[in-house]
C-alpha cells in the first residue's frame, strides 16, 4: 500500500484527487495539507510514502521550500510536483530540492497515477521533454548575485528609478548604477526590463 499527502491550497483540487485515488487499491490518501507548513507538521508526526504537492501554496512556503523541508526530514517521503506552471527554472529548483517528479495538471489522470507509483518505488518522474530542459538547465552555469545586488534587482523589479533605490538602501545613486551594471552583466541583458525578465527566467526572482 502507498500511503499518500495531498498539499495544494484548493480544498476542491484536493477533493477530487482524493476521489481519483479512491478508484485504486493500492494507494490511500492518508492526510491533506492546505500549505507547505502544514505539510511538514504532518509528514513529521505521520510519516507517508509519497507527497503530491502543489507549487504555489498562497502566502507561505511554496513547492520548492516544502519539498526542500519534506525531503529533510527523518524518514523523508518522495515529493511529486503536480501544477499548471511550466517554467524550466521552477522545474530545475523542484528537482534540486530533491523532488522526484514534476507534472502538469492537464496530464491524464492515469498519469498521474503511474507518477506516483514510480515516485513510491523510488524512480524520477518526467516527462521525456521535461528531462531534457532540466538537464539542459543543470548545464548552464548558475547566476551568482550578490545580497546587495539581489536587493538592487528586487526594487528595480517595482519600478523604482535609480534614485528611489538608492533612498530605500541608504546608498549613493553612483553605488545603485555600479550594482546594476553587474546585474546587467552577469543576466546578460541590456536594459532594465530585459534584466528583470531574465531574473524571472532564471527563479532570482
């Protein structure tokens, strides 16, 4: 028997994957999370084989920090990411918080079925084109901000002009420009909004 957490932030998306797996014997739905936090508590106290996690859980942890916990505990289960987000970025953070699969929710139901089958018996669940984007993913070198230029990058992902950052961080506008020079450089992008898009695109934001 798999014993099974469901965590997604929808009651009804949790109703009826309880009623999907109630259609198979082998797999029972022991426990629901409503968050990430609460996941965790569960998964402590109650320990299950698999978790088939949401990636955006609300104001609290998301998928990517609840696998992360989930896969730290001591008697860890296997974390399957089911959403409608498909960004290679969030992807590669899933796996490398240890998650053994990540799916879409359009999927078919018998899918999701076999993932969790598979993420029990301790296999990688992907789809063959998704395996490949995170190898690709796992390929390219990590971009490496500094605290401060994360800061510089999460302001200018607002709107702030220069001189409005440079008042929130206490700093000279002078300092502001240098900081977003090596932003610029290391995402390789040439203006502003360019920049803010390749952070998205690589999850620093």
């Amino acid at each position: 028997m798999i014993n099974l957490m469901l965590v997604d932030d929808h009651p009804i998306v949790r109703t009826g994957l309880r009623a999907l797996f109630e259609n198979y014997e082998d797999i029972s739905v022991l426990s629901e999370a409503g968050s990430g936090e609460e996941a965790v508590k569960l998964a402590s106290q109650v320990p299950v084989d698999v978790v088939l996690c949401d990636l955006r859980l609300g104001d609290g942890m998301n998928g990517v920090a609840t696998t992360a916990a989930l896969r730290a505990l001591p008697s860890p289960p296997q974390v399957l990411i089911l959403t409608t987000f498909d960004k290679d970025a969030e992807i590669l953070q899933c796996i490398e918080a240890g998650a053994a699969g990540y799916l879409l929710k359009d999927v078919a139901s018998q899918t999701i079925i076999d993932s969790v089958r598979q993420a029990a018996a301790g296999h990688t669940v992907l789809a063959p084109e998704m395996a490949q984007r995170v190898v690709a993913g796992l390929r390219k070198p990590k971009i490496a901000l500094t605290s401060r230029e994360a800061e510089v990058l999460k302001h200018l992902a607002t709107g702030l002009s220069n001189r409005e950052i440079a008042r929130t961080l206490f700093v000279s506008e002078a300092t502001v420009k240098t900081h977003l020079v090596h932003i610029f450089d290391k995402l390789q992008a040439p203006t502003r909004t360019a920049a803010v898009q390749a952070a998205r695109n690589h999850g620093l934001l």
